[in-house]
C-alpha cells in the first residue's frame, strides 16, 4: 500500500491535474471513463489503515457535519448543540464545532471545509456573517440553519415562531395589567430580533397602546448589558412597570439591578426574558421567560442536515416547532 494522503499527491501519482481528481470523486461526466479509473486505482492504493482520509476521497464522504457558531458564550446553545449531538451519534456521524467570533475571514476558512470536501454538510447554529457566500452555497451543498435564517434563503431551516413568541410574551404582561413595558433587545441586524420587535410592537398597538421608542433600549445579550440599559433608564428618572428581554441574561441583569435599588419584582416591576436558559431558574425571584424546546432544535436540524447528505427526499423544509410561556416569580 502506499500512504498517500492528499488530494494533491494523488493527482500527482495519477498524471493528472487536481481538478481532475475532483471531478472523479464527484463522478463528473467531463472526465473520461479511463481516466476516472487511473485515479480511482490510486485513490484505492492511498487506502491504508487507519488512513481516513484516503478511504474519504475515495468514497466521497467524511461522515462529519460542522456546526458553526459565532460563539459558546451563549448558554442557548449547550442544549441544541446536545441534541445535534445525539442524533449525529444515532446516524453515524461525526461533530465538528466553531466558533467565527463574528469574524468574516473566519466563516470564510469554515465554509472551504465544504467546497474542499473536508465536511458533509454544515449547521449554522445561529446566525450568518456574509449573506452573499451563503445563498451562493447553500444550491450546491447541504446546509440547514438552525435558530436563525435568511428571508431568502432556500435551504432548510427550524426555529421557533419569533414574532409569535414575543408577541405571546407582550400579551402575557398586558393580561396581567402591565402598560409601560420596556423591550431589551440587540442592534444585530438578525431576522429573528427583527421580528421578536416587531411582535412587541404590534402587541403593544393592538391593546391600544402608544409606542414611546426610548423604552426600546440595545444592549449585546449580556448580563452587563441588561444592568446597563435599567440602570440608564432609571438614572433618566423613568421606571417602566414591565420589561420584555431579549434574552435570559439580560433579564437577570434587569432583575438583580431593580433588586439592588430596592424595587420589588414583581410588584413594581415585571420582567420576562427569553430561552429559559438555566439563569432564569437560578436568579430569586425566577424569571418569567420565552422556552425554546433546544434540544428538539438540534435534532431536527440535524436530521435534515443527514436527510440531504444521504440524498433523502425533504418535504419540510421550513420546520417551525412551538415555543413556550413559562410564568415564574418576575410576574405578577
């Protein structure tokens, strides 16, 4: 056997150009059937155990999807990467997971795993840096998007229902006789803020109520953030009787800040995030919070993911699963 284990020395062994052995492995009918068979007998010859990567070229396949985030920071996602997890386990595949730190170059590096054929397919676990490369790709490779999607975009995706989540949260406090509630969310640019915005607004106008736009304040998802933005609206004299967070840290940030300047919860104030990350169970009172069912999120995203590796027919495409309002001590 020889241990060849580049795509580069296999061209090379084979008299033929790197393209050239790229097109074999993907069965392209611009290479000839003799030439397919010079580099398949090389590709079989480079199989050597445990070399891997040459039984992946020659079968054309890794067995490993990448999940891409722009960071671990964000608690959310420990559960939906658990159940992508467990079901790649289920089906024979592998896990690859990383981070862009918001950095184009870096989801840029990811997204050539895919186009040289290091990975299967990929999740985008949240959101997307450059549009543009993935609309482009996204016709020609499998890729599914998992919590966040494009308005455009034709890969498959699962979420929940976002404007209805925030809408449903708006409602909650309105029915329990809040009126000037304060929303914490993120100036990200994201469809899904977008439309949990939308869904607070559209709340607030259908109960008839007046939108005053400097109880819309944007901090970065964080617990500090969340501190800041009561603490900025306090120090201006202004104490809204509810707060709608974006997220669950930030609503603690809101709590622990009101409690701090002695403002009861929810007597005087009322407060809902949303995931239903594990903060909001520890933070006393516990928070009132938005759930997302994560790990179901992971496993459906995976198993589309597999479903169009494998070449298996998918009839939805769009998988909207249902979210949840779970009231704790916040709210009165």
């Amino acid at each position: 056997m020889i241990g060849i284990a580049t795509i580069k020395e296999i061209a090379k062994l084979a008299g033929v150009s790197i393209a050239t052995v790229s097109r074999t492995l993907n069965n392209s009918p611009a290479v000839s059937e003799k030439t397919k068979q010079k580099v398949r007998k090389v590709i079989a010859q480079t199989d050597y155990s445990p070399n891997v990567l040459g039984r992946n070229l020659r079968l054309n396949q890794t067995r490993t999807v990448l999940v891409i985030l722009q960071t671990l920071a964000n608690a959310f996602f420990s559960k939906v990467i658990r159940g992508m997890e467990r079901i790649a386990n289920e089906r024979g595949y592998k896990l690859l997971i990383c981070m862009t730190n918001a950095k184009e170059e870096s989801e840029r590096n990811y997204l050539d795993m895919l186009l040289n054929r290091q990975v299967d397919g990929i999740i985008f676990a949240g959101s997307f840096i450059n549009e543009t490369n993935i609309l482009d790709l996204e016709k020609r490779f499998p890729m599914v998007t998992c919590t966040g999607y494009l308005q455009h975009q034709t890969m498959p995706y699962v979420s929940i229902d976002d404007y209805q989540a925030a809408y449903d949260a708006i409602c909650v406090l309105l029915g329990k006789g809040y009126r000037n509630i304060a929303m914490l969310s993120v100036a990200n640019g994201f469809l899904s803020t977008a439309l949990r915005e939308k869904g607070y607004l559209d709340a607030l106008k259908d109960y008839g109520i007046s939108i005053d736009p400097s109880m819309m304040i944007y901090g970065d998802y964080g617990f500090t953030s969340g501190a800041a933005a009561i603490s900025a609206l306090l120090d201006q004299g202004k104490l809204p009787d509810a707060v709608f967070a974006i997220s669950d840290n930030m609503a603690a940030g809101v709590l622990q800040t009101c409690l701090d300047r002695g403002i009861q919860i929810p007597q005087e104030l009322g407060i809902i995030g949303f995931d239903n990350n594990n903060i909001s169970r520890y933070m006393r009172p516990q928070l009132s919070t938005v759930g997302q069912p994560r790990a179901e999120l992971g496993e459906v995203a995976m198993n589309l993911l597999i479903d169009q590796i494998e070449g298996k027919d998918i009839p939805q495409r769009k998988v909207i699963l249902p979210h949840e309002i779970i009231l704790r001590d916040s709210t009165r």
